[in-house]
C-alpha cells in the first residue's frame, strides 16, 4: 500500500440542528453539522414533524406576514403544529 494514497480517515465529532451530537469516521478533516440525524429524524422517532431545513417555512412566513397576518399566523401554527394523520 502506497502511504500517499489514502486520505485521513479519522475521528470527527457530528453536530444537528435539533442539539445531538455523535461520533464517527470521515475524511473530511472537520467538524460536521448536519440538518437531521437519527435522532430526530421522523422515520426513527415515529413522530410526525416538520422539517424546515433550508428555512422554506421561515420565507413563506415572511412573503405573508405583510400581506395578512391572519394568514401568516395560521400557517405558523400549522407549522409548529401538524396535524397527525392517523
Ligand atoms: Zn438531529
């Protein structure tokens, strides 16, 4: 094996949006953050939830606040809250 070859596959601490943080191994040579982990992804904790993960909730809230605040704070609620189809 060539010792040139191979990129540092070391030890590198995972930080999520929703607080967790785990270990694992990559290259990348930095910490990591990520938007969802298994800890707070829906298909792992059973739970339906929204997912504002590149903040399209936060812009539509926004684009609508101005022009009706009824309607921004129905949406909002409904973000926060989903109804669980069940
Ligand atoms: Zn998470």
């Amino acid at each position: 094996m060539k010792a040139e070859g191979h990129p540092d596959y070391q030890e590198t601490q995972v930080t999520c949006s929703c607080g967790s943080t785990f270990t694992t191994r990559s290259t990348l040579g930095k910490p990591l953050h990520v938007e969802v982990c298994a800890a707070c992804h829906p298909f792992y904790t059973g739970k339906q939830k929204m997912l504002d993960t590149a903040g399209r909730v936060e812009k539509f809230r926004q684009k609508y606040a101005s022009k009706s605040d009824k309607a921004a704070t129905k949406a909002a609620a409904e973000a926060k809250a989903p109804a669980t189809a069940a």
